[in-house]
C-alpha cells in the first residue's frame, strides 16, 4: 500500500508546476504567453491586448498548457497540455476553430509548413495527426478523429518540429533519442519511413530548432538537453557536427561534476532562419547565452553571454522571422505564493546587427519602458505584479521547476521487486479485474 501511495506522489510531484511559455508571431504580429492554463495573447500590430473565443463558451483549458506554437505563415496558433486538448486558434479573430480529444496527456505540438496538418504526442509517446482541411466541409473535419503516424514507445517525446521546408518532422524524447521522419503526403497513412536517429545525448532532449543557412539549403537542426549540451546535426545522416558545452561555459556546471541531478538544463533554444542567431535559455543561468554557429566549419560556439537582473532565468524564449528581437518569459504555474492569480516576467532583448565583431550580432536586453506596447503589453502578458510579488514568484520559480522537470523526464530506476509490484497494480490491470 505504501508503494502505491509513493506512485501517487510522483505523479504529483511531476505535474505541480508546468513552466510559463512565450510564442512570437512569425512577422511579429502579436506574441502569446501560456502560464498554466490561461493563454495571453497581445496584438502589436493593433496594440492591444486580445480575448479569445470559442463555440464551447470556454476558451481557456482546464489544465496547464504544456506546448504553443504558430504555423509558418501566422495564420494558425496550437494549444496544447494537461487537460488532453489541442485548440487549434485561427489568428485574424483568435476564434478556436477545432478543439481536439487526446486519449492522454499532451507533451507537444507543431503544424505542418503547409498549414494542412496538426499533429501532437501525448505522454505515451505517440504522435497523432489531425487535418485542418477536408475538401472545406467543416463537418466533415470535426469528424477525422487523430491518427497514430509514428511512436518512440513508452518514452515521452519532449518536442515537435517541422524542417522549414515541411519535408521533415523531428521528435525528441526523454529517453535521449531524436528521430527525423519523412513527413508524407497523406499522414493520415502514417509515417513510416525514418530518415535519420540523431544519438548522442546523455539526458533528456529538451528542445529542438531547425537552421537553414541560404549557403546550406539542406539545414542543419539543433538541440538542447538535460545534459547542459547543445548539440549541432547533420539531420539527414544523423551525424554529430559538434558539442557545445553551455552548462559549463556559463560557470553554473563544473567541468568535473558527474552528477546528473546538478546538471542545469537547457530550457529552449530558438534561432532565426538562417541560424545567424542563435539564443539559449539555461536553468539557473541568469540570462541569455548566444551562440555562433560556424556553417562552413559546422562548430557552435558561445559568442556572448547576456545577463539579466532580477534572478530572471527564462523559462522560455522566442524569435520571430524578422529576428529584431528575442522575447523571454520567466514563470511557474501553481506557485504556492501566488493564489488564484499566475505571474510571469516578461523579458526582450534588442537583436543588433551593426556591431564590428565576428559573429556580426549583439544582443541588448531592454528596459521595461523600451518594449513595443511596454505598459499594456505587460500587464496583460506578465499580470498585476508589484516589487514584492516579483521577487517572491521569481525567487520560486527556478526551484521549483528544477523539481518538476527532474521528476517528469528524468527516468526512474527501480528495483525488480518494485517493478513487478508496479506491473501488477496498474490501472489498466485493476479495471479488467
């Protein structure tokens, strides 16, 4: 009985806090933040804040929001999380166009270049697909349920992502692996042909990005990982390019600890197109770090490392096509300080590309007041925050997160009689009895 209650406790322990979230429009039209179960969501172009809506009468999800992402062209937002939903959001009305059912929870999400396809994976580690158009019978599309294209089999994938050519999708997992599948024509059919694993990693795979260099149209893709790497491939062989080691290059990871645990995660990555600029989150890392990415030599190295006041480590971060800025957010759900209302901080850095240096990029972090929309765009992305209420959700955040993610995708180990104990009492088990 004990061990049962101990199971329960993990699940807990492994769902309390799910991190904030932030999502650029492609063209920098408006930028959203999911913190727990509520979507934020900015226009910039108008400059002002926006409500969605949805036929159901609510549009917010139950649970925490685990995944967001835009299509390629900005037409298209996906929510995806907790409570076993994909709200597929049309983004000239911010109208939910199509809430999908998942069996299980959603780790991921990502729609197809073409803007035709949604797909997600759930905790099991199936990816499902869902069309957004059936020959424009909306009837006809609320009636194709998701179909199964591919699995990593009882591994929770981390991330989706689509090559910016759409002929690719890449899936990373907590089991260290990344697969590059050949994205069909009809995935309604299924996905069976792999072109690639990308194998390496000795933790987690956290984040995924795509490059595609105008001189290297075949791209390289980059990831980042539980083991405080960030690793540049040849996605197409699968071959490593190069290591960088950020953990150890931002002074938070000594270069002779082995402990897993101490290892600070890489949070997220994003880049701009070209790969010219490529910006790193880091847990317990105050700030930025950036990194240059040699194509013709495919090495990464750090270019500059970008602090921030405020103990700001983001929790996530983002670039636009335009690559004029990089905006991060820094925030927990179900903090125990924050009550009923969740807070994030938003956080933007100004890109440059007028500075005499190698990499020939800099990064500036502005002023609250030097923000596009700076008053009303906080206070509806970060919510109502005075100084104290900062420093305390701030002063949580990192902890606990580092908790939640440790628990969630770092894989547990267990002795042969508890395995067998947990065998016999799962729950699929307990209802056939």
């Amino acid at each position: 009985m004990d061990e049962v209650q101990l199971g329960e406790e993990e699940i807990d322990k492994a769902t309390e806090a799910a991190p904030a979230l932030i999502s650029v429009h492609p063209f920098e039209k408006s930028i959203v933040v999911a913190l727990g179960s509520e979507l934020r969501v900015f226009d910039l172009e108008r400059d002002c804040s926006v409500s969605l809506s949805d036929d159901s009468g609510s549009s917010d999800h139950s649970d925490s929001i685990r995944a967001i992402c835009f299509d390629a062209s900005g037409r298209l937002f996906a929510s995806a999380g907790d409570d076993k939903l994909v709200k597929i959001w049309m983004t000239d009305s911010w109208f939910c166009m199509r809430t999908v059912c998942a069996d299980k929870r959603v780790s991921a999400v990502a729609i197809s270049h073409d803007g035709l396809f949604v797909v997600f994976s759930d905790k099991f580690g199936i990816v499902w697909v869902v069309p957004l158009n059936v020959d424009g019978d909306s009837q006809a599309l609320d009636a194709v349920k998701p179909m199964p294209i591919l699995g990593h089999y009882c591994s929770i994938i981390t991330t989706l992502k689509f090559s910016p050519d759409g002929r690719f999708i890449a899936s990373a997992d907590r089991d260290f692996k990344i697969r590059v599948t050949i994205f069909p024509r009809n995935p309604l059919n299924g996905a069976h042909e792999i072109q690639s694993f990308c194998l390496g990693h000795t933790d987690f795979v956290s984040c995924l990005a795509f490059i595609c260099p105008s001189d290297y149209p075949q791209g390289f893709l980059l990831s980042g990982s539980g083991d405080s790497t960030v690793r540049l491939w040849d996605f197409i062989t699968g071959g490593l390019l190069d290591t960088c080691e950020v953990g150890t290059a931002a002074g938070i990871l000594k270069s002779d600890e082995i402990d897993k645990e101490n290892y600070p995660v890489v949070n997220n990555i994003c880049s701009s197109p070209d790969g010219s600029l490529i910006a790193v989150s880091i847990q317990s890392f105050h700030g930025v770090m950036l990194l240059n990415c040699n194509h013709a030599a495919r090495s990464l190295s750090v270019a500059k490392v970008v602090s921030m006041k405020e103990n700001y480590v983001p929790t996530s971060l983002c670039m636009s096509s335009l690559a004029q800025r990089v905006w991060t957010v820094m925030g927990a759900s179900n903090q125990p300080s924050s009550g009923t209302v969740q807070l994030a901080r938003v956080r933007v850095c100004s890109v440059s590309h007028k500075v005499p240096s190698p990499h020939g990029h800099d990064l500036v972090v502005l002023e609250d007041n030097d923000i596009p929309s700076s008053a009303k765009l906080l206070s509806k992305l970060q919510g109502s925050l005075d100084a104290t209420e900062i420093e305390a959700t701030l002063a949580l955040t990192t902890s606990a997160l580092k908790t939640a993610i440790h628990n969630l995708l770092t894989k547990k180990q267990y002795s042969m009689e508890k395995r067998d104990f947990r065998k016999r009492n799962r729950n699929d088990r307990k209802q056939k009895q």
